[in-house]
C-alpha cells in the first residue's frame, strides 16, 4: 500500500515539525551552554577582580602606614631640631660660663685680693639659672669612673688608692649637655 497524498503530507509536515522542535531544542542547548559560559566567564572575572581588590586594599593600607611613619619621623626630627637649636649658640657661651667658673673660684679663695661683688654673683646665678631653664646642664665628674663616651682624658696619674684606679681624679674643664645631648666632653685627669 502506498500512502496518500494526505497521508505523505501528514508525514511530510510531521517530519518538519521533529526537525524544528529538534532545533529548537539545540537553540536552547546552544543558550544554556552560551549562558552557562557567560556565567562562568563572570564568575571568573568577578574573582579577579576581588583579587584586584585585595592587592589595592594592600598596597593602599602599606602606602598608608608609609606616609603615617614618615609623618612620625618628620614630627620627631623637628622636635630634635626645636630642642637643640640653641645649641650652637649655647656651645658658644661655655667659655663665658668657664670664665664665670674660674673668676669666682679665685674670689673665694682665703686671702683672694679680688672679690666676687654682690652684683656679679646676681648675673652669675641669673645666668645658670637661665641657662638651666633652656636645658643647660653641667656634667657631675670627679670621683666617678671613666667613660669614654661622656669624658675626655687629658692624663693619667698614678691613683692615690686602690679604689680610685680608673676614676677621675679631677676636671680640667666642666662638659655639659643640652636636654641629655652632650655638647661639650669633660675634660679630666685619670687615676691608673
């Protein structure tokens, strides 16, 4: 038996039918997997960009801390430098201030012909008063052992006892320090 002509087409439309709904059918494998993989792709690029994230959080919190610790150190050397701008100035009047030292020295010797008047004792203690204030300060030596870093050994002799080996035995010139900078080394003898 041969099919009809109706029956042919009801073949022919049925066969059609199959083939579009079949591509159909890969149009939306084809959409799935193509948004499958523009879902992939964004996964991926949202994961670098996390990444991208990180290291600028990184490198901004580094340059941060950066800038933070050259503030400190900036605020830190203008406060050295504030506190020991005087010291060139101050370097200068130490002799004045030795002179100072030796005149009244002299003057209190028993049977001194040159007295230390009433009004140079006032400038003299007006100016260690104030030199003090600026953070002026005499270093203590005699008697104390010998340190390289704060004294200057001008000689050696022979120590009266057994104890004052490698103390000092006398200050040839006072050493000072500014606000606990030394400005000047102590000049002094040495007991060996």
């Amino acid at each position: 038996m041969y099919p009809t002509d109706q029956e042919g087409n009801q073949d022919r439309e049925e066969v059609k039918e199959s083939v579009v709904q079949e591509e159909k059918k890969e149009k939306e494998q084809q959409k799935r997997s193509s948004k499958s993989d523009k879902v992939t792709k964004l996964k991926k690029e949202n994961e670098e960009l996390r990444q991208e994230l990180e290291e600028l959080k990184d490198k901004y919190l580094r340059l941060f801390a950066e800038f933070d610790n050259y503030k400190k150190r900036v605020m830190r050397e203008k406060m050295e430098l504030l506190e020991t701008a005087a010291k060139d100035t101050l370097s200068a009047l130490l002799p004045v201030l030795d002179d100072f030292d030796r005149a009244k020295a002299v003057s209190e010797e028993e049977g001194s012909k040159e007295p230390f008047s009433e009004g140079v004792k006032l400038v003299y203690q007006k100016l260690n008063r104030t030199l003090k204030q600026l953070g002026l300060e005499a270093m203590e030596t005699t008697g104390q052992d010998f340190n390289p870093d704060e004294h200057e050994a001008i000689a050696e002799l022979p120590a009266p006892s057994e104890e004052m080996k490698g103390k000092i035995l006398d200050t040839a010139e006072k050493g000072y320090k500014l606000k606990d900078q030394i400005i000047r080394h102590a000049k002094v003898v040495v007991g060996k």
